[in-house]
C-alpha cells in the first residue's frame, strides 16, 4: 500500500509540476483613455438677396458646406457660438444693401443650436463670421 501510495504521489507531483511549467502569463490588455465627444451637425441657411442652404458636420468632418474643415476648426476655436465668430481682418465689403439673414440650426457637441442673424449682403455675411458663412 505504501509503495501504491508512493506511484501516486510522485504520478501527481509530475502532472501538477507539468501543469505548472505550462502556464504561460498572459499580459493584460489595457485601453487607452477615450475621449467622447458628440458629434456636431449644422444646417446653414441664407436667405435674402441669396437663398442657399448647407450642413456642416464635425467629428468627423463633412457636410455639404465648401470649406468644412476650416468651418469647423473656426466653430471649435470658439466652442459652437456663433455670436462668438469674429470678422475676418482686413477685408472690405461693398457697400450696397442687399440683406441676408443666416440661420443655424442643429447640434455643436451635446448643445442645441438656433442661431439667426441679418447681415448687410452676402459678402457681409461671409467676412463677418470669418468667411464660416461664406457659402
């Protein structure tokens, strides 16, 4: 019995230290720290003496506006607030009246939007939200 007793042992020590030499560590995947961000999507509409309209979306860059990757890289700087928008330097505008009323509706990250505002003509218009109404 003693000598039974003795195979089995040494039978488990040598599985159990076989099992142990196969046990390989496996690292831990860990995920970088993600960012959320909700993406923004605009609707442009001019009305007036011009009658035009166009979207803009941001993260990711799209739309049918023709300049989106400038639109938003402005619209960001200023954080979605189109009041914010400054005049573009050193540009001057003809002088004629000819109305344009822009109007923005849609979503800058997780913010409502319903922006309007009247601009002298279209030029106005363009220069006076650094050219992200130019369109």
């Amino acid at each position: 019995m003693k000598k039974e007793l003795g195979i089995l042992l040494a039978a488990v020590t040598a599985v159990t230290a076989g099992a142990a030499a196969s046990v390989v560590p496996v690292p831990v995947a860990t995920a970088a720290p993600q960012t959320v961000t909700a993406m923004s999507h605009l609707t442009m509409t001019k009305s007036g003496s011009v009658n035009q309209q166009v979207t803009l979306q941001c993260d990711p860059t799209g739309g049918t506006h023709p300049t989106p990757e400038d639109a938003c890289t402005k619209l960001t700087a200023v954080k979605g607030r189109l009041d914010l928008l400054p005049r573009a330097p050193g540009v001057a505008c003809p002088g004629n009246y000819a109305p344009v009323t822009v109007t923005v509706t849609g979503n800058w990250e997780l913010l409502a939007v319903n922006f309007t505002k009247t601009y002298t003509n279209n030029c106005h218009a363009g220069v006076g939200s650094d050219y992200v109404f130019r369109f």
